[in-house]
C-alpha cells in the first residue's frame, strides 16, 4: 500500500483560493496543523474574500481561529471589529473573542484583554474569551485571576442564556479548566460553587446535571487539566 504524499505549502496555498469551499476549509486546517506562519498574509487574503459570505460561516471561523493560533496580528482590526459587533450564538463571534485575547495579550500571564471582553460581551464573546484561558493553560496574576472568578462565578445566568441554557456551553468550563494551573487558595471555592451549580435547564424546564463541568472541577482540584476536543 502506497503512503499517501505529503501536501506542499504551495498545494495548499493554492487550494486556499479554489472555488470550492471545502477545498480552502481543508487548506486552512492544514495551515494551523502544520503551523504554516508563512501563509499568513495568504490566509488574510482569502478572509477578506470569504467574510461577507454569510454561507461560508464555518470556513470563516476557522480562519479567525488560524489567525489567533499563528499569532496573525494584522488581522486584529478585523477581529476586533467583530469581537465590537458582539453578536449572540454565533461561532464566528466566539471565535473571534479566543483570536483577540491570543492577538492582544502581552503573554500568557496578561488577562487584561479577557477581563476587557468580559465587562461587556454577549455570551458568544464571553465564553470565547473564556476558552483563550483554557486552550492556552494561561496563567494570569493574582488579581486578575480573582477578579475572572468573581465575574464568572454565575455567568452561566447571563441573560443570553436564559432559555437556551441546554443547547449552550456552560463557559464556566473553560474558567474551572484553568484553574487546574492556578493557586488553589483562589479557586478552590469557585470550583466547589461550579459543582453545586453544575445544572442546565432543558427547554420543559428541567434541571440537568453537568456531568462534565463536574468532571472538569474535580480534575482541577486535583491541578489536572481537561483537554478539550
């Protein structure tokens, strides 16, 4: 059996502007899989094509997503433009608060832009926000990490997930992930809050238990981290 060939930089910079969208779905998954820095400026080019294409909105996320991962920062205008728009249930918006906090940060100590989209954010742009602290383990300073327990504590209630609470993430996930890195005198309290609140809200009106929030706070009790899929 024949090993399938290896995909070149320019085969994929050239599927990036097929006419078919899977084709530049797929050549934009192979950028960040391979972490192709260099097609860049190439992955922008097509964005801009792509982003008023409200059938494309899968392909879209995706790009914004490759733009935080490689670290794309002149996309942040675009970006941030959206993260502004602060659309609800919308994936590309989440997705484009995870890239601002990856673009805007000093480090993975500065929380200041998560806390930024946190005071005003629709919970599309609250739980991506939230994510960036999960996915890239970020470990913020004292104050800003008590500061990101004290708001997210029952940010699970925000208006915007009232009455969609079982079709929506809790974005409590993505704080009590983080916490597996952070001193436990700060969020040991949070975590067990998590636990006894670990409950979403079916449309008849039925509590349901989080089971994986639940498995997430105790993990990070332990200083485990859950990864996500």
């Amino acid at each position: 059996m024949k090993k399938a060939q290896k995909i070149t930089v320019g085969e994929i910079e050239q599927k990036l502007f097929s006419t078919k969208s899977a084709d530049r779905l797929f050549a934009t998954k192979q950028i960040v899989k391979n972490n192709i820095v260099d097609l860049g400026n190439e992955l922008f080019k097509a964005y801009t094509k792509e982003k008023n294409d409200k059938r494309t909105w899968e392909l879209q996320s995706e790009m914004i997503k490759a733009f935080g991962l490689l670290n794309y920062k002149n996309a942040l205008d675009d970006i941030q433009f959206l993260v502004r728009a602060n659309a609800s249930y919308d994936m590309i918006t989440m997705n484009a608060a995870t890239a601002f906090i990856q673009l805007k940060r000093e480090n993975l100590c500065d929380a200041e832009p998560v806390l930024e989209l946190l005071n005003f954010g629709s919970t599309s742009v609250i739980a991506g926000a939230l994510k960036a602290l999960a996915i890239d383990r970020m470990l913020p300073n004292r104050i800003e990490v008590e500061k990101i327990l004290k708001i997210s504590s029952d940010i699970n209630k925000h208006q915007d997930r009232l009455g969609h609470e079982f079709s929506l993430i809790d974005p409590r996930i993505y704080v009590a992930i983080a916490c597996a890195g952070w001193d436990l005198t700060l969020t040991n309290n949070f975590l067990h809050h998590c636990i006894s609140t670990a409950f979403n809200i079916n449309r008849f009106g039925t509590p349901i238990e989080n089971s994986f929030l639940i498995e997430v706070c105790k993990k990070s009790l332990k200083g485990q981290y859950t990864d996500l899929v």
